[in-house]
C-alpha cells in the first residue's frame, strides 16, 4: 500500500461499513413490515421526522390514505405509537443513505482538489458515484410499488434493491484493495475462475433470498432438509403458477424450492475451491481468504435453515442477511487475491 493512498483507502472502507449499516437497519425495515410508513420521497425535508404531536398526527393521517393501512393495519388496531415504531426504521434506512451520500461526495471532492486519486481509481469511483444515484433511485421504485393498490413491494423491485446494495459493496470494497494491494503477483486461473463462478452463484443466491423476502416465502415448507410431507421438492412448486417459470419466480413454494437449492450450489463450489487449492502453493493471505470462505459459507448455511426451522423470527433472519454480507465480503477479498 501507497502511503498517500492510505486517506483514501480509510474513506473506501468507511463507505463499505455504511452500506453494510444500511442493509441491515434495511433487513430490519422489511421485517418490521416499516418500509411503507413514509409515503413521500424528499431528499432534504425528511431529514428529521416529525418533531411535535401535530407533525406526527400529519404524517399519520396522510399513511392512513394509502393500500397498507387500508387494507391491513386499519383491521389491527393500528395506533399512532405503533405508526412511530415502524417510520422510525424506514427513516433510519434513508437517514443512513444521505449520510453515506455525505460521505462519499465531500471527501471524493477534497481528494479531487488535492489531487489524490490517480486516474484510475478516479475512473472507478466515477461508477461508484453512479451507482449510489442509481440505488437511491432503486429504493423509491420499490417503495413506490407498494403505495399503489398492492400493499406490498414489489419482490422483484426489492431484490433489485438488495442485490444491487451488495454489487455496489463489493465493488467499492474492490477498489479499496486495489490500493491496499497494488502488487502484481502470480495467479492461478483454475482457482480464478472456481472462484468466480462461486461468486456468480452467491449473487443468484442472494437475488432469491430478496425473492424470498419480498414474498414472505420463507413462512412456509418450515421443514429441512426436505421441503413437507416428504418430499424434496413440494406438489404446490408445480401447482401455484401456470408454469414451472413463474412458479420460480413468483410462486412462494418455487421460490423458496430454488433458494434452498442454490444454498448446495454455492457450499460446492466453495468447498470445491478448498480443496482444488490444496494442489497449488499459495501465498498467506490468498490461504487465509479461501479458508475464511469455507468457514463462512457454512456458517451462512446452518443460519439459513435455522432461519426456516423457526419460521423466520427477526433475530435470525437479520442475522442471515448479515451473515451473508460476510460471506460476500471473504468472497470478493478471496476472489481480489486470485485475479491481480
């Protein structure tokens, strides 16, 4: 590492530990069911939430005139102490995303002026500006579809929402080592592209855990390893939807089939690269990366059909989308260390 890279290493992995910060109060939103407690998308007058009775009575009023209090809470003895409750996380995810605007923006033009970011690197963050406009655009599309008629997000527009949070951390968290490891070294493509398949599954895999999320699928088939009744993969895979497509995109008993699967996919593959890297002589970190892997991936696993074991309480699901943040984490280093 560069010693005058070392400021913007720091601003690099501060920002890596916002988004991580941001995913998880954004697991809690969804859990709570909060994410549709702020019917209106301003960028600076939301800032702070309501700071009288008044505001807040406003601010209730005008959520009660939309399809999730109509059509759920008003049925649920729906208080304004409870409104409070759930705008409190769904302002807390957005408070987190302005403060990380904050602190990508100011530092990034400081850094400009002074001259500190090679061209290069100046590249790369230049897509990292875009992709953070992007996934604030991405959060009001999703909360947009569930203030129609559906009281509910959209699954597909929230895994969008998700899996792009995870892209965007890793690709910032690459950039961040690209100037903590500017060292060329020797690779092994076979390890290289194991790993890189690895991650391709690991991205499915999250994409259908927002599937599984949006659609509330992981309260069903509460068994493991089958799914009920015996059976690998259940009847109602084949009977919810017209056909076996939008049973596994759409259907919570498909959804849930694929995800389950996807779980062995990546355990295999990462398991596979351990044990096809014993044949290669390896420098310590690229050792340390790949075993830390291992270790995750079952971690996340065990967390995985715990989570579906218990019907998915709030601790555990949290605790799985953390976990899995982690397990992307070793991913991207592991993968970084076999590709330069």
């Amino acid at each position: 590492m560069k010693k005058e890279n070392k400021s913007v290493i720091i601003w690099l992995l501060s920002g890596c530990f916002l988004i991580f910060l941001m995913v998880v109060v954004g697991g809690i939103t969804r859990l709570t069911n909060s994410g549709l407690s702020m019917t209106d998308w301003h960028l600076v007058t939301d800032t702070l939430p309501p700071l009288s009775e008044v505001k807040w009575q406003e601010a209730f009023e005008k959520y009660k005139q939309f399809p999730e209090y109509q059509k759920i809470n008003i049925h649920n003895d729906f208080t304004l102490s409870d409104y409070k409750f759930i705008y409190f996380w769904e302002w807390f995810h957005r408070f987190i995303g302005r403060i990380l605007g904050f602190v990508f923006i100011i530092p990034f033009v400081y850094f400009l002026i002074k001259k500190k970011i090679d061209r290069e690197t100046l590249k790369k963050c230049g897509i990292l500006l875009g992709m953070g406009a992007f996934q604030g655009f991405l959060g009001w599309f999703m909360v947009k579809s569930g203030l129609v008629n559906n009281p509910d997000v959209s699954h597909f527009r929230l895994s969008l929402h998700l899996t792009f949070a995870f892209i965007t951390f890793a690709y910032t968290l690459w950039v961040a080592l690209d100037l903590l490891y500017p060292e060329k070294k020797k690779i092994e493509k076979s390890l290289r592209t194991i790993a890189r398949v690895a991650l391709a599954f690991l991205l499915l895999q999250i994409i259908y855990g927002g599937f599984v999320a949006g659609l509330n699928a992981g309260l069903i088939h509460n068994h493991w390893p089958l799914m009920s009744d015996g059976q690998f993969i259940h009847d109602s895979v084949f009977l919810e939807q017209k056909n076996l497509f939008l049973s596994f995109t759409e259907g919570k008993s498909g959804v849930q089939f694929v995800h389950r699967t996807l779980a062995y996919f990546v355990v295999g593959m990462i398991v596979l690269l351990y044990f096809k890297s014993i044949n290669f002589t390896l420098d310590t970190l690229q050792t340390k990366g790949i075993k830390l892997l291992l270790l995750l991936v079952f971690v996340q696993f065990g967390l995985g059909v715990l989570t579906l074991l218990y019907g998915v309480p709030l601790w555990l699901g949290l605790l799985h989308q953390v976990s899995a943040f982690f397990l992307l984490t070793a991913m991207t280093f592991t993968l970084h260390r076999l590709s330069k």
